[in-house]
C-alpha cells in the first residue's frame, strides 16, 4: 500500500477564476472518449534502486468558441491537491434552465493517440448552476508537472449548447516552492540547494545526453521535465504507490522524472538522474506499437549514458566472469532480477553488453537498431538485421569480448 503517503500533509491550492461570457453551440467533431486513463500496464515507470522560478498555475482562460445560444459562463476553475486530487468547478447561466453538464479531459502523453475521457458532474437543473467534479488521482495516478487539457460542454432545456475550448493545465506539486532552469528540451525543477546545485544537475543532464547522442545516436525528440525533491522520503511522499526502494522514477510516457537528491547526495543523484532521463529518450527513440526492446537494453543504454561503470558493479561483473555465474543474455531480455545481487548483476551485464556493442560496432548501428525496434521487430530479427546474429550470438560473442571464455 502506499506506505509513504502516511503522514502527508494536505495542501489545497486554488488556481484562477476566470470569468466571462460565451454563447453558442457545440463542436461537431468530438475526440476518443474512453474511461478513467490509468498507467498503462506495460511498464511506463522505470525505477532507480537507491538516495528561481515558483511554478506559477498555468491554468488558461478557456475562450469560447461557439456562435449561438445565450449560455453564460460565470466562472471555471480548478483546485489542485497534489498528489490526491484535481477539482474542476464551473459556474453557468442561462435564460433556460441548463439541463447538461459535461466536463471533457485529456492527459498529454508522448503516445501516438491522445484519448479523451468525459465525465458528467451532479448537479440539480436551473438557469443558475454550479458544479464540480473532482479527480481522485490516487486511483489513476499523474507525475508531478503532467499536463491536462480540459473544457466544459453546456447544454440547456432550448438545446442551446456552448463549450470552452481545450484549457491547459499543470498538475504541480504546489507543496514546494521550485527553482527552474531550462536548456534546450530539458526543464529542471529543484526546491533543496543552491542555484549551483540546480546548474551542476543540468550540466550532468546535458552531458548525459550528449554522451548518448554521441555514441548512440539516441536523443530527446520531444521536451522533457525533470523534478528534482528534496530527499528520497519527499519523493516517496509524492508518489501514490512508492516502493520502499524508490529514489527516482521515469515516466516515459509523460516525459517526466521524478527523483530525491539531497545536496550532500549530488555524486549519486547526478548518476541517478541521467540513468532516469536516459530512460525518456530510449522511449521516445523506440517507443510503438508494435513491441517493446529487450530489458538489456533498456537499462544497458541508461547506465551507459551515466558514465563509466561505478566500481560496485564492476566488481560484481568481474566476481560473476571468474566465477562461471552471468546471467544469461536471453535471461536478461525479460524482468531482472528481484534479488539485489542479482539485480547489480543484471545491471552491470546490460551495461557491459550495450558497451561491446557501441565500442566494437559503432555508433551508427545502435542507432540503425533502436529504429528497426521502434518499426516493430522481434528482438532476434533486429539483431540480425544489424548485427547478422541473434541474442545466442550476441552472448557468444559478447562473452568473448570480456574473457569469459
Ligand atoms: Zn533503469
């Protein structure tokens, strides 16, 4: 259960009222409705084992876009409750009695169809009318800084109807009062450390991402935010479901990372934080459809993009090479595993791996491989295609590279 959400203090923030007058009728084209949105459940949340700007509300006056009818919208607003709910309120006037209330939103993500889910708040028929309807985001949970987009559809008893058009709204963890930086397509937010705590995370950001450009090719096609909390238990604090070994989490599909560094914590964070971003730009490099990549590679690539290999796994690498106990490449297609020996083990494998493969290959087929898997490919077909072995080739060849054999 969420453990780490015991204790936490409540914080209601309101953000702006708006008010004005719209008339008219509603749109004829109306997006994909679905229901709740929820994480998918294909792994969207990777995780990291472990350790000045207020972001203002970014709520925009809806503006009305319709031409008949004499609907008037007093007022809509939202109430953020970060991370348990999000209200949607409006206000309405007719001359007629308003009889339909509809509330239309949408979650930005990076996935190829943006559905829309519409709910119908209560509320008791009359020319004057308010309502709300309020998101339990504990049940489908939103990273911090997702942005939804949402308008209200309004209808009376002479069938006049009018609607806003799509708002845009952020879901800030308004509980702290974050510094921003941003370069190029990465917006960094931190509340603990000075401004130099917060340039030497960017630099580490931008260097981890120009490592992956360099020898991968790999690299972010759409912007990207990273929140940066105080400490490992205020991240935790922030999450519906933490685990207990949480310090950072990538929410590819939202383009987000959430993660706890603490300013005595910096060497790791810096680490963490780029194997986390690395986790975006694979998404967004290989994200469809069609199939997914191997685990190997997935993680290979973010401890790649860190750096060179931190000691402790070095040294579990070299204990497993001496020792006769690798982990298998087909073993490391799949979940690792939950043991942490064993999950060291797997880590620094798939480092190693995506290091034979970048330093023997180059450059240009790993990048010609992330492609062939974003156009949908079983892992033994793409490894073929690029490399003309499959992952029993891979690791016969792989294991000669370290000695293995
Ligand atoms: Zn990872």
């Amino acid at each position: 259960m969420s453990k780490g959400l015991c204790g936490q203090l409540t914080f209601i923030l309101c953000c702006i009222v708006v008010i004005f007058s719209i008339s008219g009728q509603a749109c004829s084209s109306s997006p994909e409705i679905s229901p709740t949105p929820s994480l998918p459940a294909s792994s969207p949340v990777s995780a990291t084992p472990t350790a000045a700007l207020t972001v203002a509300p970014t709520v925009q006056p809806p503006m009305p876009t319709a031409v008949s009818g004499s609907i008037e919208i007093i007022s809509s607003e939202t109430e953020t409750d970060f991370p348990s709910s999000l209200t949607f309120r409006v206000e309405a006037e007719s001359s007629y009695k308003i009889d339909s209330i509809k509330l239309r939103y949408k979650v930005k993500k990076i996935s190829l169809a943006q559905v829309a889910t519409e709910v119908e708040p209560e509320f008791d028929s009359d020319k004057h009318v308010e309502t709300s309807w309020k998101w339990d985001t504990r049940k489908a949970p939103l990273p911090p800084g997702a942005e939804i987009q949402y308008q209200w559809l309004i209808e009376d008893s002479a069938k006049r109807k009018t609607q806003t058009s799509w708002t845009t709204l952020v879901f800030h963890d308004l509980r702290y009062d974050w510094n921003t930086l941003s370069d190029a397509n990465v917006s960094l937010y931190w509340y603990t450390g000075s401004q130099s705590f917060g340039s030497q995370l960017m630099n580490a950001a931008q260097g981890g991402l120009d490592k992956l450009s360099d020898d991968t090719g790999a690299h972010l096609e759409k912007p990207v935010k990273i929140y940066i909390y105080g400490n490992t238990d205020e991240l935790r604090d922030s999450l519906v479901y933490p685990s207990e070994w949480t310090g950072g989490v990538a929410f590819v599909e939202y383009g987000i990372v959430a993660i706890g560094i603490a300013p005595e914590n910096l060497d790791w964070g810096k680490r963490a934080m780029v194997h986390e971003l690395a986790h975006l730009v694979t998404y967004q490099m290989t994200n469809s459809p069609y199939g997914d990549i191997p685990t190997w590679l997935e993680e290979g690539l973010s401890m790649y993009a860190e750096g060179d290999l931190e000691e402790r796994f070095q040294s579990v690498l070299t204990s497993a090479i001496s020792g006769g106990t690798l982990i298998s490449v087909q073993s490391l297609c799949s979940s690792f595993p939950a043991d942490p020996a064993g999950a060291h083990l797997a880590y620094a494998e798939s480092y190693s791996i995506v290091d034979f493969l970048i330093q023997t290959y180059g450059r240009d087929k790993m990048f010609e491989l992330l492609n062939i898997f974003k156009e949908g490919s079983s892992y033994d077909d793409a490894l073929m295609e690029v490399y003309s072995f499959n992952t029993n080739g891979l690791e016969a060849d792989w294991l000669k590279y370290i000695g293995a054999n």
